[in-house]
C-alpha cells in the first residue's frame, strides 16, 4: 500500500476515533446526575483523569493529589513517543474545533492559503508558563484555560441547559395553548418526542445558570475564532497543548520528506496545526498533531510518517520561546496571583455572605487551589442549586460553585458533589458526615416573615427542615391585631446548633423574590473565622446530643485534619 | 306445582312486603345521613363477600405475629391492605372495567420506608394490584414532591414496588399543571394536575403523621400533591384551603396507612425514635371520618382539629366516624 492510501485510510480511523472521544464525553456528561441514588461512576472523571496540566496544576498548588494520576501519564508518555496524539485524535474539544475548521470552507469563499507557522503559536507557552508560575504561588487559574475544564463548563452550564430549554419551552408551549384543528391536536404529536427528549436524551429537569450566558459567548468566540484560522485555539490559546508541545521535541514518529518533493504546498494547506509539512528541514514536531492529513493529501507520496530514534533532533524547528518572553509570562502569573490577593476576602478578612459552598468543600484557600471551575458538581447538583460564580469569590473564584439557596436547595440524602470533584476541592464524604456539615445559618428577616410582620400563619419553612431534630422551632404568641383583638400565631425561630444551611427553608420560603428566611455562610463549618454561634449554649431550645465536627477552617491553617492531603 | 288460590296469593305478597319492609331495618346504614360522600359512591352493589353495601368505613389492626423484617412487613401490608378494601365490598365498588384509576400515596420526602415520612410502599402496591384486578385498565402513580421527585420516588420504595405491581410510575413535570377552578371558599382557581383528575377514580393513600402546623396530616392535607404553583401560601388558611381542594378532589375512597406514624418532627421526619408501629390500615368513603381517626392515632383529639372540624362545618363527611357505617376488623 503506498503512503498516500495507508495515509487516507488512517485519516479515517482518525475521524472515527474522534468522533467516538467527542461522543464519549457528551455521554459522560449525560450519565454525570442520571441515577441519584447509585454512587456515581469513576468513568465520569475519565477526560480530567487523561489531561496531565490538572494534575500537575495541582499538584504545584498543593502538593497532593487525590489519587496516582496514571491515564495522565499515559498521555504524557504517548505524547513523548508519538507527538501531540492527544489533540488530533482525543480531545473532545480539539474535535469541536476540528469540525468547525471544517465549515471554514462554506463560510469564507476565499480557499485556506498555505499555512505555515507563525510565532505566535508560542503564545500558548507563555500562558503555560504564567499559570504554571501562578501553581507554583498557589493559585489554581489552570482550569479556567484548561480545555477539559472548559469544554465540561461551557457545555454544562451553557450548551446542553440551552438545548433542553429550547425543546422543553417549545413542547410546554404547545401543551398549555393546545393549538388544534377539530379534534387534531399538536399536541399529540409533540408530547411524545419531548417526553422522549426529556426521560432518555436529557434525562432530568433543565437547569439555569446564572451567568450562563457570559460562558455561552466566550466559548461560542472560542469556536468561531476557528472560522479565521483553522484550531486556532489548539495552536495559540491551549496551555495542554503547550504542554503536550513541550513534551515533544523529539518523538519517535516523525514526518520525514523525501526528494521529489515539488514544494506544491498542498500539505500545507491541509495542515491544521501550521506545523510545516511542507518544510522538510522546519517541520515542527511540538505543533504537529499527528492527524495525517499531510500524507494522505501528498500526491507525489514524498511525505510521510516514520518511526525513528528518538535521540536526533526531527528537524531544525526548535522551540525557540524568548527567556525574555517566558519571564515576563512567569512575572504575569505571579503578578495575577498578587492581583487576586489583594481583596480583602482573599486574605480572610471578610467572609462573603452570599458565598456559601458545597458540602465537604475545603476552606476558601484551599478550596481554590484545587477547583478546577469545571462545573461538574454544578451538573450532578440534583436541585440546581449549585451556581457559577462570577466575583463572590474574586476573581480567582470565578466560575466556582456556590450554593444559591433560592434557585436549588442541598438534598439531605445527597452528597454527589463531592463525588464527582475531579480534583477534590470538594471532598468525598460518606452521608453521614456530610449532614453534620454547616454550610451556613438560616437568619429570618423579621421585617417580611408573614408571622412577624403579617400577622399571618406559615410556617413553610419549618415544615420542610430536614434535620431529625429540627432547626426551625416555633413558640406560640399572642399577637394583637388591628382590630385590638387577640390572635395566636406560631412564631418561628433557627436553633443555630442544629441548622446546617442546607437552604430549603429560603428555597420554600413563601416570598420568591427574596425569602423572608435566608442563608449566609455564617457559621460554616469549614472556616473557624466565620463563626458568630458558641456551640452548645442553652438558649432557646435544649443544646443537641452532638456538636458538628472541626476541621480547622483557618485560611492559612497548614494542618487542616482532611485525610487528602496537606495544606 | 303451585296452587293459584287467593290463599296462596296473600300468603305470598304478605312475605313479600314484609322482606321489603325489613330490608332497611336490617341494613346497617342509617337513615339519616345524607353526606356528599353518598352522592358521589358509585351506584350501590353488594360486595362479592356479600358484606353489605354502603359500608363507609373499615379499620383493620393486625393481630398476628410481630413483623421485622422486610418481607414480614410486606404480608403485614398486603394483608391488612386487601382485608380493608375486601370489608368495603372490594375494589369492584370503586373501580369499573376499562379504568384509568390514579394511585396518590404521600411520597413527597427523601426518606426511606422506615422513617414513616411516606406511604408504606407495599400499601401502595397493593392497592395498585388490586385496581388491575378489577379490571382497570392502567394504574398511575404519582405526587408532587416536597424534595427532589428523583430522589423521593426510589427513596420512598414506592417506584420499585409499584413497577412490580403492573402499576406505571409518573414524575410530575412542572410545565403540565393547569389552572382549574376551584370555586371554593379561599381557592378560586388554582393549577392543578390534569392527569390526575382526569383519571376515571384517584385513590388517596396518605399516612398519618405529626405535623408542626396543622398538628397532623391525614387524608386531606395529602390533597396538596396534585396542586402546583405557590402551594406554601395555603399555610395562611390551611384548614380552608385544604376544604376547598378535598372538595374539588370529590373524595371516593381513602387508604390511611397507619402501619407505621411518625409522632415528632413531621412532616420530614428523619428520626427513627418518632416513628411509631401501630400496624393498622383505615379505608373508607368518608374522608372526615378518617382524617378524624388518624387524628386520634397521634393522640390528638379531632374536635381539637382546625382540619377536622372545618371539614365537618364544609360538609365534607362525619367526623364522629363511630357513628358511621363502621366496621372494625383484625388480620393475621
């Protein structure tokens, strides 16, 4: 078989095997919150556990990791053998940018000239190098550029929310207007395909994002950034595929040019990596993709890929990134990671009201060294109740998850989050030691609470507290009214031992607009600094059998008791 | 071969006059009440038992051996289950061939069986048996959760024991409620499910629990699970509101499961110290009547009830159910 046959037919495995890692992972995605009540499989982790920069982004900022991270170092190692493998056959997001560079040609009429590589390529090093500096200082930045991260968050909280929501509006639309013509219904038609679509393709109730938007846009520039150079963001943004470029200088497969060549430049033209092809002393072996497509276009046959020692250098192409460029990169990660610390809540100084995170998450520090802003927790999160920030945990938090109480409450019977963390910024707990957790404490606003400034019963709240014992008690009064007559009203109060912050109280509360019963992270039990109750006093109610347990919540504890690592 | 004299002819009206005449003194029904529930029973026929017509009310306590263990609890269930529809005149009463026939138990919590926040689930499945064999033509069952639906239905055990039944399962979906009228004293319209009413009979299954704001919750508070919308509002004047959906619902049969109450810190529950063995089922036509009884199980006492006495002033039965046509049996 001459190259250019073995070249197309392997091409085509190509495609398929991308088609199945693009498929694989909207699968995954899918089976992240499908059944509740089984523990989550570990395969929900399978694209964070293959990309090496999250573990080694963690493991700069904390020194731990959850777990040995061997499906990255077979990444690393396929890598330092074949080249960037990984970007052309697996990553599911290459695989997006893959196709959208595709559509390039129906939507510019201009053919794709020959693309040779430029220097700006080298700017996903520099990126590399700033985040990785800022690890090093113990920031976790990676997984906002990270393209697993990124591909889970934009999908999760953007794509997939989307395209539930266009369908369900459509059928629900149809089903409470019910157009019809004599006794043919629309309806009849369309129940169908949406309880299909919503019971097996979407599988639970949409869900809302709060910023979902601000994610949709730039992921959706992202993608679109193709339509001007084809994987425009593999070849200049990607901090992977910075790695996966330093990795390999020297790969044992390696595209080799032979006389004859006619210097045609079709090669080039095909090239999605702008990794020279077509130059047989500059091809680039850190920019190559290993996507074949170069050989399987050559009609002269006088390219193509080779196995050879890895000891000489493939070509001249080196590298080449200015010191002067990587230091001002390291200099910008550190001086990012000044630039997050220097608002007061980064130090601890103030605790946000509002930043009330999920169960078994670290303290705020620690916290953030590890989230990766991937959304999956948002995704398993049964209630929706787990929301992307935008600045409540400064920028440094952006796009973390934060317990927003009114959207969706925590499940007493669930402890999923911690689960499915890739990274364990949320720690896996058993259920039991997860309903001992306090995210926050309930506070009634006595100025709206129907039976305070109502003078009416309620009392919802009370009636849906979880806790064995309740956290929401009542004490009857007698109340006057108006009229000078007397009513006796139920009056409810938060015993702040037993409240764990679980929400569901301001999630039922009557006023939707802002309940008359809210939870502030006051009392968390991951930050000693935030707590304003001494546990155990007599007060109002009897003190409980027991008091939650402490794990040391200071910022800068560096002995916090959590199983999983220091720091 | 019977002789046509005149003799013969008196002798035979005078019988048949006297079997008419004593039919209603025989029967156990008094005459006197005239509750909705009547109106609403379908036409009268005997029970295939030949128990008699017209019973309202059944309370069946188990007196056989102690149940533990799991499938102990289930023949517990199934039988007291069946014996109460069975003394009523059986599920042929309520049900007609070719039914659709909704199923609503309480199982709005993320609680196991044993924490009685939830209707017993093999009460559940029984009665879904029951409804098929005579001759229904589907069984659903549902309820709008309190917590998360996907949560609750398999916490409850319900989902899996209804599935073994034949019955099918149904998630409520939030965008389906419609507004209905109500038409009552605090509800002029409110959304409601129309899958469940528009169900040819809805079987109401509530369990008896201790209830922070109403004391307790039997049968009618057990109503709010086919409403949606902004239900915490009801809360302000429950025992009118929850009046106003018992009426809507036109109450046909009642299952109280009293197999297990929960006696504290209801309606969630979550303490197993609360939860209260009193292995006893009650069934019956007069929704007053029951929710008075389940009342007196958590040791209140029904005159005591906002509930149960706004029912009484609606019309909606006879909360003195000792009055009514009772009958008290035990199961082993």
């Amino acid at each position: 078989m001459n190259s250019k046959r073995r070249a197309t037919l392997i091409v085509w495995v190509r495609r398929v095997v991308q088609a199945a890692c693009l498929s694989l992972f909207v699968v995954l995605l899918h089976a992240v919150h499908v059944n509740d009540s089984a523990p989550p499989s570990p395969w929900l982790k399978f694209f964070f556990d293959l990309d090496p920069l999250i573990p080694i982004g963690t493991w700069l900022s904390v020194h731990s990791l959850p777990s040995f991270p061997w499906l990255a170092l077979i990444t690393l190692i396929a890598t330092v053998l074949l080249g960037r493998v990984f970007c052309g056959w697996v990553c599911p997001l290459g695989v997006v940018h893959n196709a959208t560079s595709w559509l390039r040609k129906y939507v510019r009429k201009t053919p794709h000239p020959r693309d040779n590589w430029t220097r700006w390529q080298r700017g996903k090093y520099y990126l590399l190098a700033g985040l990785l500096v800022m690890a090093v200082f113990g920031s976790h930045w990676i997984g906002v550029f990270d393209p697993m991260s990124l591909l889970f968050r934009a999908t999760a909280a953007a794509v997939y929310p989307g395209a539930q929501y266009v369908v369900e509006d459509a059928a629900t639309d149809v089903y409470q207007s019910d157009p019809h013509v004599g006794s043919l219904h629309l309806k009849a038609v369309t129940e169908p395909v949406y309880r299909f679509m919503r019971d097996t393709v979407f599988g639970r109730k949409g869900q809302t994002f709060d910023g979902g938007a601000l994610i949709l846009v730039l992921f959706a520039g992202i993608v679109l950034l193709n339509l001007y150079k084809n994987r425009f963001w593999c070849r200049y943004v990607c901090p992977l595929g910075g790695l996966l470029g330093v990795c390999s200088p020297r790969p044992v497969m390696r595209l080799v040019n032979t006389p004859g060549c006619t210097g045609c430049g079709l090669c080039a033209m095909k090239c999605p990596a702008a990794a020279n092809p077509d130059k047989p002393g500059d091809w680039r072996s850190t920019e190559c993709f290993g996507c074949w497509n170069c050989v399987a276009t050559c009609n002269k046959g006088v390219i193509d890929f080779k196995f050879k020692s890895p000891l000489p250098a493939p070509s001249s192409a080196r590298l080449d990134l200015s010191k002067r460029a990587l230091l001002s990169a390291g200099a910008g990660g550190l001086a990012g990671l000044v630039a997050f610390r220097l608002s007061p809540q980064s130090q601890a100084r103030s605790y946000n009201p509002v930043l009330v995170r999920p169960p078994g998450a670290r303290d705020e520090r620690a916290f953030l060294q590890r989230c990766l802003q991937c959304g999956v927790c948002m995704k398993a999160c049964p209630t929706n109740g787990l929301q992307p920030t935008l600045f409540e945990a400064g920028l440094e938090g952006i796009w973390t998850p934060v317990l927003v109480s009114r959207i969706g409450y925590c499940e007493y019977n669930c402890n999923l989050c911690g689960q499915v963390c890739p990274t364990q910024a949320i720690q896996p707990l058993p259920l039991g030691e997860k309903q001992k957790i306090k995210l926050g404490l309930a506070t009634f606003d006595t100025g709206r609470c129907l039976p305070y400034a109502y003078n009416r019963e309620c009392m919802v709240c009370e009636e849906h507290c979880p806790t064995p014992k309740k956290a929401i008690y009542f004490i009857i009064q007698d109340l006057k009214t108006r009229d000078g007559e007397t009513i006796t009203l139920k009056q409810p109060y938060v015993d702040p031992d037993l409240c764990i912050g679980c929400g569901i109280c301001e999630y039922v509360c009557v006023f939707k607009d802002q309940a008359a019963i809210r939870v502030t992270s006051a009392n968390e039990t991951r930050h000693s600094g935030n707590r304003p109750i001494l546990p155990g006093l007599p007060g109002l109610g009897p003190a409980p059998a027991e008091s939650s347990p402490e794990p040391a919540g200071d910022p800068y504890a560096q002995t916090q008791s959590n199983p999983y690592g220091s720091r | 071969m019977v002789r046509h004299t005149r003799r013969e002819f008196l002798k035979r009206t005078a019988m048949a006059g006297g079997a008419l005449a004593a039919g209603p003194l025989m029967s156990t029904v008094p005459f006197g009440i005239a509750s909705a529930q009547e109106s609403a029973a379908p036409p009268v026929a005997p029970g295939r038992d030949g128990s008699a017509p017209l019973l309202q009310m059944c309370i069946a306590r188990w007196k056989g051996a102690s149940a533990a263990s799991p499938d102990e609890m289930k023949t517990l269930a199934t039988k007291l289950t069946e014996q109460a529809v069975a003394t009523l005149g059986g599920m042929n009463r309520f049900v007609k061939r070719g039914d659709v026939v909704w199923v609503k138990p309480n199982m709005a919590w993320d609680r196991a069986p044993e924490f009685a926040a939830n209707t017993n689930p093999d009460v559940v499945a029984t009665l879904v048996r029951l409804c098929l064999d005579a001759g229904a033509k589907a069984v659903k069952v549902g309820d709008k959760t309190c917590n998360e639906d996907k949560k609750s239905y398999p916490s409850s055990g319900i989902e899996a024991a209804v599935k073994a039944a034949g019955g099918e399962i149904v998630y409520i979906d939030d965008g389906r409620f419609k507004e209905m009228a109500i038409n009552g004293q605090r509800l002029d319209k409110w959304l409601v499910y129309p899958d469940i009413v528009e169900s040819d009979l809805v079987i109401n299954v509530p369990i008896a629990k201790h209830h922070s704001i109403s004391k307790v919750t039997v049968c009618m508070k057990n109503y709010m699970g086919v409403a949606g919308g902004q239900r915490g509002q009801w809360h302000q004047d429950l025992a009118t509101c929850l009046c106003d959906i018992t009426r809507f619902m036109k109450p046909r049969i009642t299952v109280v499961d009293a197999i297990r109450i929960l006696t504290g810190n209801g309606p969630t529950g979550g303490n197993i110290a609360d939860v209260k063995r009193l292995d006893t089922i009650a069934a019956g036509t007069d929704v007053v009547g029951l929710e008075a009884f389940g009342t007196e199980l958590l040791g209140c006492r029904p005159e005591e009830s906002k509930m149960v006495t706004a029912a009484q002033k609606a019309e909606l039965g006879q909360m003195d159910y000792r009055k009514s046509a009772l009958r008290e049996i035990e199961v082993a």
